[in-house]
C-alpha cells in the first residue's frame, strides 16, 4: 500500500513536474531544504472588456426609445420658393421655441410650388396640427409697421407658425399653405375684427394704422374686392381694450396723404401723422360720445373720404335721375356735384352719348344719384303724408310741376369746370313728368351762357339776312346823284354865293361906320339918352310926391309948394 501510494505520488509528482515548467535547479547552498509548492490561478470564464459595448448598447437603446417618444408626426408645408430653407439646419419655432425641424424640400408635381416637410416634436404636434395654423418664413422684412427678422441674419432663416385655439375633437391635419408674408395678427391676441367698405382702396396697404383721437389703436390686416366687385371691403383690427370704443354709429374716414382746400374761410390744409401720410391710415370717432355700446365683431361699416363727409348726417339710400343735355357739357365730369341752391344733392355718376332717333340729333345722357333726405323738412313731412312709398318721386313730382330744372353752369372760370344745377324757372314751359319711370327723367333747361350764345346766333342770323348787297348798289347811286347835285352847286350857286356875301360885307362896313365912336348918330343917340334919363328922374320925384299926398291928384299942389326941382 505504501508503495503503491508512493509511487502514485511519484507518479503524480513526475506528471506534475512534467506539466509545470522546469525551474531552475537550487543552488548547491538550498540543499536539503524542502521545496515550495506552487499552485497556479484558476482561469476565469468571463471578462471585463464586454461591459463596454453592453453599456453603449443600453445607452443608444435609451436615446432610441427617448427619440421616439419626443418625435411627432411629419407635416408638409408648401411654399412659392424654398428660399433660405436647408435640409437638417432650418427650424419650425412657434413663439420663438423649437419644435421641429426641416427633413426634406422637394418640388410639386405640377412645379408650381415647393413642397417642405417637416418633422415636429410630440409636444409641438398637440396644437400645430389642426386646422387654422399657419407657417410663415421669417427673413429680414422692411415694411410699413418696421423691421423684422433681423435676427435671421445671424441664425438663418426659420419656418414661424401660429396656432389658432385648439378644440376639442378637431382631426389631425398634416398639409399645410404657407404664408409669403408674416400675418399682421397673430391667434390669440386680444382687440376685434371690423371690415370697412370703400369706393377704392386709394393709398391703404396691409399694415396702415387705425387712429382714435390721433393714437393708434389698430392696423389694416386684409383687404379684397366685394361678392359684386362694386365696393372693396377692408379688414381692420382694433386692439384690446380700445377695441370699446367702436360702437354701432362710429364713423370711419380715409386720413391718408394731405388734404387741401380754398373756401371762404382761406386756405386749410389737414394732415395726419407722417406715417399716415407715407403710407395712408384710417381714422373713426363716434358720433354720440354717451353711446357706450360695443359693436359686435365682423361689423360692417362704410369708410368716407373726409372727415367732414363721415361726419354728416346720414343721406338715406339715394334715387338715380337721367337728364338729356342737347349743347355741350365740357366740362362736365363724373363726380361732379348736383346743386340746388348751393346745397350739394347728389352727384354725377355716368356720362353718355345717345341719339334722339325721333329728332335726329344727338344728345348728352347724364346719369345722377339724389339724396332726398338733404331736402330736410320738407322731406321729412312729405314722409309722413305720402303713403305710396317713393317719396322722391313724390317730391320731384311736386318741384317739377312747380318750375324745377336741371341746368348746367359754371363752377371755376379758370379750369372750366362744370355742375348741374337744380333750379326753379316760373316762366318755363310745363312738361311731361313720369313718376313712376326707372331712373326719373329730370327735365333740363339750356345755361345763361347757351341762351346767350343763342341769342348771339339769332342776332347774327337776322343780320346775315340783311341785303347789303343791294344797300350798297343803292348807296352808290345816291352818292353819284349827291355828286352831280354838289357839282351843279359849285358851278351855278356859288357865284350868287359870293355876290351875296360881297353886299353883306359891304353892308357890315356901313353899319361899322354908323356905330363908331364920334360919329353923329352916336352924339344923337348920347343926348337922346340924357333926356331920357332927366325925364326918369321928373316921373321918379312925382311918384314919389303922390305917394306921399295922395290928394293932390284931385285938390292940386299945396301952396307951399311952389314948383317940383327936376
């Protein structure tokens, strides 16, 4: 047994010591010492090195799963051009926040647009994706309200939205149109919307302030023609809280660019700010300031030209009128006004050229608008006592009959400019009214200046009816017979002629000599004057000697008196 373990050991010993590496052999000093038993490290399965791409593995899993979850829906936006837009570097902000960024830009299939998507973050997706919203590219912009987006030089262009107020229920929406123009009003501002009615738009633009009182209190937002294309209808926004001071008889006029005018008060200019003036605006005030009613939203209200035309009284709805001109109407334009009494009616608004088939001769059809309600009172009593409804017609009927016509005149002697007049004539000849033609035919009467120059024509037509011909071949005759008359006198009075004034001048000598100084009919004369004159004296002291004794006519002198003293 002994042996056979010791040469067990041995031989696990000799397996043992060929397996392990051979050491080198103790030093002759270590003999007899006893050897060191050398056990070696058991190997391990497992290693270190693989928790490296185990954690990186984890980690990329992590961002996977974090990605998808903060990754919403992909939406398509469609622009004229992709301008400033990059695959992978622009970005969709809504109220200056990231929440999504461009994927892809492609060009539509008919290449009228570019077509933009865009990847949206889960939490972006919530409100963007609904009807309503609207994107817009932001880029540096220089228009009426400002600068905008200069911080896009910088930071590059990026793709803005606005989101309307969601609802619930509402269904995803994924397609989008795109905006050329950044909206003058985002969702959710706080003001009112009001639409205004214009002839045109004149010098208005998206953008143009709206002023009470001189401050601004809101902005243009839009602006497009009506269902009939007869009026344009202009969206304004007031802002919150001076949206209230829109009520139901505010008034709204065009204080756009410089308003100038010549009347007897002088020379009146009116400007707005100079922002109004350069790129036009709007003005409204109120009629009735106790009037504290808010207008509803979307109201409708008419945009005057002036102040002074918003602020009138209101006109009612106007009837049309047709007045047949047979002279000229230079000078007679569209706009001009109606005038009766130097209250303006109404206006022109068509001029035409007709032909009086019944007459053969053309005349001039001019097309205009009453406003019976400027007549005042006696509209308003006509109102209450006509029943038939067509008041105007009513009234017209009434002045016609009474001598009303509408006659063209004069308004500046510079330009040439013309109106219509409505006039009363007494002695004009009574015509035939329709009252119940559409439009009303409003008889016409020639101007002063046509019936003068018809008086003219006639006068010169009665003149050229005169034979001159024939008064001068007269004239002629009568001169030749003058001639030979003068002729005959020269040769057979004459003579006489000088005779005869021969013996006066010969007469005129002897009554010279007659009457000149010494000569004896003046020395008759002389003493025949003198005795006159003596005779004069004795009458005189007798007159005044009866005078004095009256009696002596019948007595005779009184004694006293012995002899009268010439």
């Amino acid at each position: 047994m002994t042996d056979h373990n010791t040469d067990s050991g041995a031989s696990k010993g000799a397996s043992s010591d060929s397996d392990m590496p051979k050491r080198p052999a103790a030093p002759e000093s270590t003999a007899g010492l006893r050897q060191p038993e050398v056990k070696p490290r058991r190997e391990t399965r497992f290693s270190w090195i693989w928790l490296v791409p185990l954690v990186a593995a984890i980690v990329g899993a992590s961002l996977l799963v974090r990605n998808w979850m903060h990754t919403g829906p992909t939406i398509t936006i469609s622009f004229e051009s992709a301008d400033g837009l990059e695959v992978g570097q622009t970005k969709v902000r809504y109220k200056d926040v990231v929440i999504g960024l461009v994927t892809d830009i492609r060009v539509a299939s008919d290449r009228s647009r570019v077509l933009v998507d865009a990847e949206l973050n889960r939490e972006g997706a919530t409100y963007v994706t609904q009807e309503g919203a609207r994107f817009w590219v932001v880029r540096p912009r220089l228009g009426i309200s400002g600068v905008s987006g200069l911080g896009t030089l910088l930071s590059g262009a990026y793709i803005s939205v606005d989101a309307a107020e969601s609802k619930n229920g509402d269904e995803p929406v994924y397609e989008f149109t795109g905006l050329e123009k950044p909206p003058e009003i985002t969702s959710g501002r706080p003001g009112t919307r009001f639409t205004l009615l214009a002839a045109d738009l004149g010098s208005l633009e998206i953008g143009s302030p709206v002023y009470y009182r001189r401050i601004q209190v809101g902005r243009v937002i839009g602006y497009d023609l009506d269902e009939g294309g007869r009026a344009v209808a202009i969206q304004i926004f007031i802002d919150g809280p001076n949206d209230k001071f829109v009520t139901s008889d505010t008034r709204f006029w065009n204080a756009s660019g410089i308003n100038l005018s010549l009347n007897a008060d002088g020379f009146n200019v009116q400007t707005g700010s100079l922002v109004s003036v350069m790129a036009g605006g709007i003005a409204f005030a109120s009629v009735d300031e106790d009037n504290v009613t808010a207008a509803e939203p979307d109201s409708r209200f008419k945009l005057a030209s002036t102040q002074s035309q918003a602020m009138a009284d209101p006109d009612g709805p106007p009837f049309s009128i047709q007045m047949h001109f047979r002279q000229s109407i230079r000078g007679l334009k569209v706009g001009a006004p109606i005038d009766f009494r130097g209250l303006e009616l109404g206006r022109v608004v068509d001029i035409d050229l007709e032909f009086d088939s019944k007459n053969k001769q053309f005349y001039a059809l001019v097309k205009g608008e009453l406003y019976p309600m400027r007549f005042g009172a006696a509209y308003e009593n006509l109102v209450k006592q006509d029943a038939s409804g067509n008041t105007g017609a009513s009234l017209m009927t009434i002045m016609v009959k009474n001598g009303l016509r509408a006659q063209m005149r004069t308004a500046n002697l510079l330009t040439g400019q013309q109106y219509v007049a409505l006039e009363f004539f007494p002695d004009a000849k009574p015509v035939a009214f329709n009252r119940d033609a559409v439009p009303l035919i409003m008889p016409t009467i020639a101007g002063d200046f046509d019936r003068l120059q018809q008086q003219i024509s006639s006068i010169v037509t009665k003149i050229d009816a005169i034979p001159f011909d024939g008064i001068s071949n007269d004239l002629r005759v009568s001169l030749k017979s003058v001639t030979k008359l003068v002729d005959g006198l020269d040769g057979k009075v004459a003579p006489q002629v000088n005779a005869m004034l021969k013996a006066a001048q010969k007469s005129l000598g002897s009554i010279d000599k007659l009457l000149a100084e010494g000569s004896p009919m003046n020395d008759n004369m002389d003493r025949t004057l003198r005795e006159i004159s003596t005779a004069a004296k004795s009458l005189r002291a007798l007159a005044d000697y009866l005078q004095t004794h009256p009696t002596a006519l019948l007595r005779g002198p009184s004694r006293d008196v012995l002899s009268v003293t010439p």
